[in-house]
C-alpha cells in the first residue's frame, strides 16, 4: 500500500501554528476594523492584542488540517 501525502487546509496553515508542547496558537477576533471610536474601548483592545489558544475540542481538528507543522 502506498503511502499517501496529505493536504494541508490552506485556510488553517495561515491562521494557525503549534507550539513546542503541541497547543495550537490562534490570533484574537474582532481586530479588524471600527477600532476608533465605534464601542470598542482601548481595554478591550489592549486585551486583544496578545494571541490565544484553541479550545481542546477544536485542536484534534486543527491538527488533522496542518498535519506537517
């Protein structure tokens, strides 16, 4: 039986990356635009700034879409 590659998901190898221990690494939503003056307080923004984690229900699935990082 031949090994087959597999494809990475285009949409996750630009979103995502794994870390040493194998988290995944996201970036935070709503940074995009309205960030002057239209609700979103420089708290708020602040508090955006620094990347997160996935959630443990969603990194098996991550990581089946990016399977050679």
């Amino acid at each position: 039986m031949p090994k087959i590659k597999l494809k990475t998901h285009s949409g996750a190898k630009k979103r995502f990356s794994l870390t040493k221990t194998g988290k995944v690494k996201r970036a935070q939503a709503n940074k995009r635009h309205l960030l002057n003056g239209h609700g979103k307080t420089t708290k708020l923004k602040r508090g955006l700034r620094g990347g997160a984690y996935a959630d443990k229900t969603n990194e098996s699935a991550v990581k089946r879409m990016i399977p050679y990082k």
